[in-house]
C-alpha cells in the first residue's frame, strides 16, 4: 500500500495547524485594536469600529511622535554601531592569525554564557558614575559590542573568498579599503540578516531602558506599552493598538530584507 499521500497529508495537517498557531496571536491583535475592551474580554473574534476612538485616547495619553523618535533613534543607532563593530572583529578574527586568537575567541564565548541579570548591577553603577543615566547613550553603549554578533560575522566570512583578498592585495588596496570595497558588497546578505537580528533587539529592548531611562520624554515604545498594562483600568484597545504600532517596523525590514535575510543565515557570498 502507497502511504506517500496520507503521509503528505498529515504533513500539511501539521504545517497548516502550525501556521494558524502562530498567526492567530497578530490576527488577535490586529482584531483587538478596532475593539472597546469590553468587546476585547468577551472574546470578539471580528473587526469592530473603535480603532480612531483607540487612537485618539493613545494620543491624548502618550506623546506617540517622541516615543517611536526615541525608540528609531536608539535603535537606527544601535544597528549601524553593532554592525561596524562586530563585522569588523569578526574579520579580523578570522583573517589575521596569532597564537592566541582562538583562546580570546573561547573567551568572548565564555563570557557569552553569562546572562545579562548578572550584569545589571556593575552595569548601571558604572553608568552612574559616568553620569550617563536617563540618556540614548546608557542604552546604546552595552549593547554595540555583541559577542553573539561577533561569532556570527567570523563564522560567515569563513565562506569569504581568500582569493578575493589576495587579488586586492596584488592590486595595492590597504587592509581598510579590503573590508570597506570588496568585504563588505560581498557579505551584504550577511549584513541584511544582521541587521533585521541587531535592530529587532534594539527595538524590543525593554529590561535595560526601563532601569537607565526615567522621565518620560526619554521613554521607547516597549516601556510605554508596559506603562499601559500597568494602569488600573488598563484599556486593551489602546494597547492592543500600541502593540500593533510597535510591531509594524520590525515586520516592515524583515519582510523587505527576506531574501536576504535567509541567504544571510545560510552563509550565502555573493
């Protein structure tokens, strides 16, 4: 007996489950902000008409322009510092040989181990003393250094052409003019994946900025939605709507960089 189609079959049962389960959550959420919340706990599955009344109470209690201008600023930031510097170290780490890079390299993945709660506390305290509290720059800073980033730029440029490098040493460019004109434009897939990672962390960042940002002019997206479930009546439209604010540039640059998003994470050099 041919088992071939109830065994497709059952394989798109799967897939097709596996896709409702991880849709429904932004339909809900979509569906939620054109709600009243009273529609919301009762469990309203279809459109309503709320969503201008939703957005009208959300401007009247959040400044919506400052709050998604801090949140591009500190995340456009983020992005192009954790990108330059991390693509930089992962070259180097790959292309230059010293007796002692793979124990340094061991070293950042060791660190790599220790989780960020950990960290908190000598953290902020050195903040502090460099008077760097309530500023973009307490936010920014910890975070450009990614050691994940760094092991992900060396393991992609093993896939780098070494005969692409010697053939620009043979032409006279310097080391520097190698990574900015021939690295780089070879490795932009790895940069696009890259940057949807570095960008969406920056973006959903949320324990850090809560503990170095207080007053309000300086608060993200991500805390003021946590300000919102927080209230004693908390008003699910209104965050609903938030929610759906705040996802919609993260979905906007993974769907424009797909492609290179997935050519990126398979180590594909072009």
């Amino acid at each position: 007996m041919n088992f071939a189609p109830l065994r497709r079959a059952g394989v798109y049962v799967f897939l097709s489950l596996a896709a409702f389960i991880s849709v429904f959550p932004f339909y809900w959420m979509a569906v939620g902000s054109t709600n009243q919340s009273v529609d919301i706990v009762r469990g309203k599955l279809g459109f309503g008409g709320n969503l201008l009344v939703n957005f009208q109470h959300l401007m009247s209690q959040v400044d919506l322009y400052r709050v998604f201008g801090n949140s591009f600023l500190i995340a456009i930031i983020s992005t192009v510092l954790t990108l330059a510097i991390s693509s930089l170290a992962g070259y180097g780490f790959e292309m230059f040989r010293s007796r002692i890079r793979e124990r340094i390299f061991e070293l950042l993945l060791l660190l790599l181990s220790i989780p960020f709660a950990a960290l908190m506390v000598p953290l902020f305290v050195m903040i502090s003393r460099a008077q760097l509290t309530n500023t973009f720059t307490a936010v920014i800073l910890p975070g450009i250094a990614s050691i994940f980033m760094i092991f992900y730029f060396r393991q992609a440029t093993k896939a780098f052409p070494r005969e692409l490098r010697d053939a620009a040493r043979v032409d006279g460019l310097k080391e520097w003019q190698i990574f900015l004109y021939v690295y780089m434009p070879t490795m932009r897939s790895t940069y696009a994946a890259a940057t949807i990672i570095v960008f969406m962390n920056a973006w959903n960042n949320y324990l850090w900025p809560l503990i170095v940002l207080q007053t309000p002019d300086n608060k993200t997206i991500t805390l003021v939605i946590s300000t919102l479930t927080a209230a004693y009546t908390p008003d699910y439209g209104v965050i609903l709507l938030t929610t759906v604010l705040a996802t919609a540039p993260t979905l906007i640059i993974f769907f424009v960089l797909q492609r290179q998003f997935v050519q990126g994470m398979l180590g594909a050099v072009k």
